[in-house]
C-alpha cells in the first residue's frame, strides 16, 4: 500500500491520512501510548482537519482478567491518550472484549468498573459473545452514553450476529472479516484469523446497517480490520464507493494489487 521505494522522510500515517478520514490504532492494546507518541499522531495528521483516530484500550482491561488492575494502570492509558482526545482528534476509545467474555454478574460488574475508569473519553463497547444481546444491556449503554460496536465476524454458535444499534451520540461499525477457518484456529497468528478480503455484495448487505446507525448518531466510524496485506483499506474505498460517494481515490501502489475488485467500482488512483 505503501511507495516502493519509500522516499526520504516519508511518514505512513501522514500518507494513509490522505485517503482516509480515521484509523483504528492497534498498538495501544498491547500497551498503553506514550504521551509523546499520542501527540506526535496528531500532528501527523494535520493535513486532513476531519480526521479522528479510534484506539483500542489496553487488553489489561480487557484479556487478563484474572486479577484486579492498579489505579496506575489506568493512569498510565489516560496519560497516553490525553493528547489526542485534547487535540479533538480521539474519536473513541474501543473496549474490545473476546468471545470468552459472557454475560454474568461478574462480567457486568468488571465492564461498568471499566467504564467508569474512563469515562473521560469518548468509549465504545464491543463484545463477541450472543449472551449480550439484550435489550437491558444496550439500554445501560445508553444510559452511560456510552457506543455498542456492531460487527460483522464469522458466526458459530453463540457468535453475536450483524446488527444495526446505536446507544451513543458516536456510532461503530467494525468489519473483522468472514475467515470461518481460523477465526478460533488454536495456534492461528493474527495476520491469518483477519486475513479476509470481502466482495461488494458482502459489503453491499452492510450498507443499511450502516446508514441506519449513521441516522441515529451524531459521527459514526467504520473501521474494516481485515487488515493482512491491505485488505482492510481495500474494502474501506470500496465501502465508500458502494455508500455514494462520486470520487474515492487509493494509493496507487493498492490500485495496482487490487485493481479487480476496485477498478470495475470506478476506483482510481490518488497522487
């Protein structure tokens, strides 16, 4: 997706802000950002005056539950995010559970502590499990102001299905792609349990849910996290060109890898 070769000085973030309008950030559930890092991305961006990041929150939160977390945990994530949500340049901050967090007492309980501990930034909730779909749980939600992420995933048994809600003024929409082999292969690497590339009649089935979220919220973000070798980007023009819009350009070097799909949608190359 990127010039080959790269030229001196060239800054990915800068390059990719100039197709798209967000980005999910993915380093900061492994770790919490430094300050430093947070405001040097906002800076990056500055070109693009509607970009906003997404920023998945640190999996301490979310994974290892096994043990209660610190007060300096949760400062050490505020801290890091603190510059971009100051910029106005965070547009939420992605609580992402796995499939294995069910809906008990227990559960509920850890989500609202978690909830609570961030509750200065703008937050939206994503759970994989079916036990959560439930009109009380989206209406606690609500009540907090606080984003039910709808996403697309492969479905198996007690798999949370496609959906349409809004519980906040943000809206999100999350595309992790259908690859049923690996999505729960033991020992399957990240890059092949998202290694998906979806066709536009996939994506076409997402576009009502998508302007139906969008019709109930004040900004709504759809992030494609398919994203072994550009797939993700691929599908995110492909999504705004099914959606209307008259002009989506790519980087040329994604045009020339998947000019299959893109070209026959009227996709071009952008400088």
């Amino acid at each position: 997706m990127y010039p080959l070769p790269r030229p001196r000085g060239f800054d990915p973030l800068a390059y990719l802000a100039r197709y798209f309008d967000t980005i999910e950030i993915n380093s900061t559930f492994y770790r919490p950002p430094a300050p430093k890092a947070a405001t040097g991305w906002a800076a990056r961006v500055a070109s693009n005056p509607r970009f906003k990041f997404t920023a998945k929150l640190w999996q301490r939160f979310t994974h290892e539950r096994d043990t209660p977390w610190a007060a300096t945990d949760v400062d050490l994530v505020s801290a890091g995010l603190a510059p971009l949500h100051d910029a106005g340049r965070l547009g939420c901050l992605l609580v992402q559970f796995p499939w294995s967090f069910k809906r008990t007492a227990a559960s509920e309980e850890w989500l609202s502590d978690v909830l609570t501990a961030f509750a200065r930034f703008p937050l939206g909730v994503e759970v994989r499990h079916s036990s959560w779909n439930e009109p009380s749980f989206y209406a606690t939600l609500a009540e907090r102001d606080v984003t039910i992420v709808n996403i697309d995933q492969p479905v198996f048994r007690h798999s949370i299905k496609p959906g349409a809600e809004a519980t906040a003024q943000v809206g999100y929409v999350l595309l992790h792609g259908r690859n049923y082999e690996n999505w729960f292969r033991d020992g399957a690497a990240s890059h092949e349990r998202y290694d998906y590339l979806y066709s536009a009649d996939e994506l076409e089935s997402w576009l009502d849910r998508i302007h139906e979220v969008a019709q109930r919220t004040r900004d709504t973000y759809v992030i494609t996290n398919n994203h072994y070798r550009g797939q993700a980007a691929t599908n995110a023009a492909m999504l705004r060109k099914l959606g209307g819009e008259d002009v989506v350009l790519v980087p040329p070097e994604l045009l020339h890898a998947y000019g299959a799909v893109l070209v026959p949608l009227g996709i071009g190359a952008g400088s």
